[in-house]
C-alpha cells in the first residue's frame, strides 16, 4: 500500500545540502521501551521546530519497520 507522502526529500549537490521546508525523516521505533523513548524524542525534537520556525517549517516523520514490530507485521525482522 503506497502512502502519500507530503514531506520533501533533502537534496545534494556538490557540497551544499538543500532542506525543505519539510523534509522527511525516517526513524526506526525500536522495541522494549525504544517505542516510549522515540514518542518523547519527537515530541521534544517537534517542539523545537516549531519553536525556531513559528510552525514555517517541519518534519514529515516516516517510520522504517526493523525488529519485532516489522516480523509482526511483515514475517521478517529486517524487510
């Protein structure tokens, strides 16, 4: 199932690096307490965009499935 995706790539070239005004991160939320750890981590790292933009810019976080949430949801630990 494709997800439509409203966040930007970060772009490269040469030696400059171009960030859109959203770019999309990927993140893992790991396992054990990795889920509680990755919800407080956004929610600070969030904040702070929006303290230093004045909600001009943002993230447009996108899960990568790893570990014991991706074999349940897909039958392998790494697809």
């Amino acid at each position: 199932m494709a997800c439509a995706m409203t966040g930007e790539k970060i772009q490269f070239d040469r030696d400059v690096v171009n960030v859109p005004d959203r770019p999309v991160i990927l993140f893992i939320g790991g396992d054990g307490i990795g889920p509680e750890i990755w919800d407080a981590a956004r929610r600070v790292l969030d904040a702070a965009v929006e303290c230093a933009y004045a909600g001009a810019r943002g993230i447009e976080w996108r899960e990568v499935l790893a570990g014991e949430k991706a074999f349940t949801e897909r039958g392998s630990w790494l697809p």
